[in-house]
C-alpha cells in the first residue's frame, strides 16, 4: 500500500509540473524543488559526513540531476502522459547499460523487453510525425531516461553507504547542478501563483522526501522485485492523471505505445523476479 501511495504520487507530479512549467522555467522549478527538498532531509542527517560518502553522493546526484534536467525540459516540450511513458524506461535500460559497460549477463527476456519498449516508443513518436516539438521533447525524455538508469545502476554498487546520506547529498547534487545550469533554458520565475506553490511543495515533500521513506518503509516487508512491478504502474497513473488534470486526450498512438512500453518494463521486472527465485532455489 506504501509504494501504491508513492507510485500514484510520482504519477502525479507529471501534469502538476507541465502546468507549472507556463510560469516557471523547468531549471529554476528544478532547483527550488530541490532546495526545499534538501533542507527537509538536512535535520535528518548525522554527522560525521563522510568525504568518500559525499563524493559518491553527488556522483549520484548528478546522473539523478541528469535523469531530472532532461525529464523536465522534456516535460516542457512533450505531454505529460507520454513523459511518463518515456520515463519509466529506465527500467528496461538498466540491464542493458549494465550489460554495456559492466558486462554483466542479460537474460533473453532483457532483450525481449528492450525491442518491446522500442516498438511502443517508435508507435508513440509516429503518431506525432506532424508536431517536431513533441518528437524533441521525447529524445529529450529519452536520454533522462538513461539517466535513471544509470544513477540506479551506480547507487546498487554502492548500496554499502548510509541510504539517508547517500539520498540527501543525491538531492543536494541536484540542487547544485540545477542552479549552476539556469542560464540553460529561459528565465522566467512566477512563485506567487497557487498552483506552482503546490507544485513546488508537492514535489519537493511529498513525492521527494515523503515518498523516498515510504518507499524504504515499505521494502523492509516487501521484496524488491514485488516493489518493482508495483511500481511499474507509475506512466499508467502519469497517463491517467495527464487526462484528469490537464484534459489533454490520449491518443490512440500513445495507448497502443504505452501499453507496449508498460508491458515491456513489467516483463523486466518479472524476469529479475524469476531469476532471483530461481537462484535462491539452488542454494542449498
């Protein structure tokens, strides 16, 4: 129920911030998200702080920074519905990348899963052929996909360090970049306005820090890879939400590729499940 709570709340965050984004520039709604968010962990946090642990703290903040600089200029371009679609990607990256630069085995249904995603993304991107600012946005969402992957990748190499540590110099990582990178995209800032108020609340508590514990709450009784196909289930509460909150309609490219896409990640999910299974049935 925990992880329900914060996929739906993730799922949320995506028309929440494409609102948003007509009255503040994705670096700077960035950069404040990522502040506040900071400051709620920062009591949180014991010393002594560790300079190795900081290191590879905003080695990490910065592919999450990565992964959030991309996702949300994307969102700036793109629907909210197919940024989540994009997004949730990363899942079925992760053992690809793993493959490419740490030679570590991919399972036939890794490979499955890859050309599934690719056919629902190719479906996806074909149904906006007219409209070369969504097919930007979607390259963009693409490569903060990668992102994911590869801050997901470096923090389970590193899953040694204290987690509220290693989360809070994440955010403090990503607050940095964001602010330094500003200049990139146009300035606009309108903080007076209710809805990028709650927005900015919203994301920085609520499906930041908030959802982070309830997450870590919740895998203490359930095993990762139960918690990963529920979590599967965040682009289908983005698409859902896009339609609620926004009214803009999906289309039939987007359900066909979607629907591909979330398959593809629920598969990846399922066959890390059957694998570790398996594995843990042969130990004597």
């Amino acid at each position: 129920m925990l992880i329900i709570v914060s996929t739906l709340s993730w799922g949320v965050t995506f028309p929440l911030i494409k609102i948003s984004l007509e009255y503040m520039s994705p670096v700077i709604f960035l950069s404040v998200r990522f502040g506040i968010s900071s400051l709620l962990m920062l009591p949180f946090i014991k010393r002594p702080w560790n300079l190795s642990g900081i290191r590879e703290g905003f080695i990490a903040g910065f592919f999450l920074f990565t992964g959030y600089y991309f996702q949300t200029v994307g969102l700036y371009y793109t629907t909210p519905a197919i940024s989540g679609l994009i997004t949730g990607l990363y899942v079925v990256l992760v053992p690809v990348i793993s493959f490419a630069f740490l030679r570590l085995k991919v399972s036939s249904m890794d490979w499955i899963s890859v050309m599934i995603a690719l056919t629902g993304l190719i479906i996806i991107s074909g149904g906006q052929l007219s409209n070369s600012s969504v097919q930007f946005g979607d390259i963009l969402t693409l490569i903060c996909a990668v992102g994911y992957a590869l801050q997901m990748i470096y923090v389970a190499r590193h899953s040694h360090i204290d987690t509220v540590k290693f989360t809070f110099f994440q955010m403090l990582a990503v607050f940095a970049f964001s602010t330094l990178l500003i200049p990139s995209f146009k300035i606009y800032s309108d903080l007076t306005l209710p809805i990028v108020i709650f927005s900015v609340l919203f994301t920085a508590a609520f499906a930041g820090v908030l959802a982070y514990f309830l997450v870590n709450k919740a895998l203490v009784y359930v095993r990762p890879e139960k918690a990963g196909i529920i979590m599967v289930s965040e682009p289908v509460f983005a698409a859902i939400f896009s339609v609620i909150i926004t009214g803009i309609p999906l289309s039939i490219y987007t359900i066909i590729g979607g629907s591909l896409m979330v398959a593809a990640m629920f598969l990846t999910v399922y066959d890390q499940h059957r694998i570790r299974k398996t594995n843990n049935a042969m130990i004597p």
